[in-house]
C-alpha cells in the first residue's frame, strides 16, 4: 500500500474529486492547510494597513490505495489539479505498512479491492 499526499489548489478541489471518482478513488481525506513554496508572496493595503501574505492556503488531499493504483491516481490528480502555474502543489508518495479497520478491529490489506477499477488509456 501506499500513501499519496496531494497539495494543491483549493480552487481545484472539486474537480481532483471528480477524476479521482472517474478511475474509482472515492476515499479520502482533505485538509485546509498553508504553505510556502514557489508561489510569490502577496501585498496590499487593507484599511489603510499595509499586509503581506507569505503563507498561500492549500488543500492537502491524502489517499491510502495499492500499488497497482498509485501511478493511475497521479495522473488523475495532476490532469484535474494542474494550471501551469507557480503554486500549483506537489505530490507526495509514501509506503505504509500496515492499515487497520476500526471497526472490525481487522488488517486492512485490501485497501481498495471493492472499488470499481477502469482501466487506463494505454490499456484499451
């Protein structure tokens, strides 16, 4: 199993949901969160104040799927995520060793077994 973490948008949320949906991702868990990366700061004059923001708010997407979905599950997060532009995020990929199931109290080593899987492009 792995672990992808995903900082992107938060204007691109909704539609990482979508084609995460689209190749039968459907759990998750989303975060508000800032950060500070390539993205240039930001100024302005709020009542009279001069401000500057350093910090840019995010979203952080975390997703807990097999192996065999990992590569499938960036690309949907890159295509529905990605503008081109300085900000847009980063992904992180991590292992896992093990997962539980709270409530069976049980080893959860098929994470995503009962998803739908469609297949990619390159497959067809």
């Amino acid at each position: 199993m792995k672990k992808i973490e995903a900082i992107i948008r938060p204007q691109k949320l909704h539609d990482t949901i979508k084609a995460l949906h689209s190749i039968g991702v459907t759990a998750f868990t989303v975060n508000q969160v800032v950060g500070r990366g390539m993205q240039k700061d930001q100024s302005g004059i709020y009542r009279g104040r001069n401000y500057q923001v350093s910090l840019h708010p995010k979203v952080k997407m975390e997703i807990v799927i097999s192996d065999f979905m990992v590569e499938r599950t960036i690309q949907a997060v890159i295509s529905a995520a990605q503008t081109g532009e300085a900000g847009d995020g980063k992904i992180f990929i991590s292992s896992i060793e093990q997962a539980y199931n709270i409530k069976t109290g049980l080893a959860d080593e098929t994470i995503d077994e009962l998803r739908p899987v469609k297949p990619l492009k390159e497959e067809v």
